[in-house]
C-alpha cells in the first residue's frame, strides 16, 4: 500500500510540473503605458486584466514570436512563451526573439 501511495504521488508532481511547464503565460497587471491592452482596464498607474485576458507586456520594438501587438503592448498568443524584454544575454531556459528572451519551453 505504502509503495502505490508514493507512485501516486511521483505521478501527481510529475502531471502537475508538465501542466506547469506547458501552460501558457498568465496575464497579471502590467504598468500603463498609453492606454491598456486589449483586455485590460486601468487601476491607477496599472493596467489590470480582466477575466480573459492574455499574458501582455510592454512593447519594446517589435513583439516576440507568438505574441501581436495591442497599442504599445504585445499580447501573447495560444500557445505562446514566456517572454521578457531583453537586457543583455537572454538567461538560461531563454532564447533570443527580436528585442525579447523566451522561454525554451
């Protein structure tokens, strides 16, 4: 019994770090810039997002692969990365997309 119990809880953690791992970006406030992406509304010097909104971020040349722009944001696509404006070299799990580092997963 003892022996199920701990494969049933490998097999939880390992479900759960690929959901994780394959999930697409969560959108969460991001400072305004302009007027607020498509999806967001603004809360003081923040755009919030509203209950389907994408994983957006301030635009920085041209968006990332994946990723369209809304105004002076890019807004993630299904299925797209993780990104992050690029500041030197792209850190580890990252590659170069434009002026961005995504995710390699």
């Amino acid at each position: 019994m003892r022996r199920a119990h701990r494969l049933l809880s490998i097999l939880a953690i390992t479900f759960a770090a690929t959901a994780v791992a394959k999930a697409d970006p969560a959108a969460v406030p991001v400072p305004k810039v302009g007027s607020c992406p498509s999806g967001y509304s603004t809360s003081g010097s923040y755009c919030n997002p509203g209950s389907s909104a994408r994983f957006a971020m301030p635009k920085v040349g041209a968006c990332p692969s994946g990723y369209s722009t809304s105004g002076d944001y890019c807004l993630a696509g299904a299925n797209a990365r993780h990104a992050i404006p690029k500041g030197g070299s792209c850190p580890s799990g990252y590659s170069t997309s434009g002026d961005y580092c995504l995710s390699s997963r």
